[in-house]
C-alpha cells in the first residue's frame, strides 16, 4: 500500500499540472493495487473509483468517466443494497 500512496501524490502533482492522461495511467496501477489488495469487488475500491472518474472526468474521457462511476454505483449497492 505504500507504493498505491506515493503513486496516488504523483498523480496529484499530475493534476496540479493538468496533464490528465497522466494522472490517469498513474491512478489506474493505484487502482489495480487495490484490487490485487482488497479484491476487485470490494467497496473499498469505491474511493479509487471516484477519483478515476474525477480524472477522466477532467480530461474529457466521458465513457472511461461513466464507466467508473457504474462500477463504483455498482460496488456500493452490493455493499449496502439500493437504497
């Protein structure tokens, strides 16, 4: 997890610069770290979810945007049901 927390301090640096892309290939190997940790249907990836969603969001991806949030929506109700 150490290595998922300084990745996670690069891709903010890479987001105070605005180079999106490179935050986002930053923040998908903190997400598979994450899963290879907790699994990869584990509510606590919901977080790492969002912050991929933030990103992608911000760099214009709209499908890679809706496509973390689906998981994120879907790992949450799993957890704690639909309501």
């Amino acid at each position: 997890m150490k290595i998922a927390s300084a990745l996670n301090k690069l891709s903010e640096l890479y987001t105070a610069k605005k180079d999106y892309k490179a935050a986002i290939q930053v923040y998908l190997r903190v997400l598979q770290i994450h899963e290879e940790v907790f699994g990869q249907n584990d509510v606590n990836l919901t977080f790492t979810l969002d912050r991929l969603a933030v990103l992608n969001y911000a760099a214009g991806s709209f499908k890679e945007t809706e496509a973390a949030y689906m998981r994120m929506l879907a790992l949450r109700e799993k957890a704690h049901g639909s309501n």
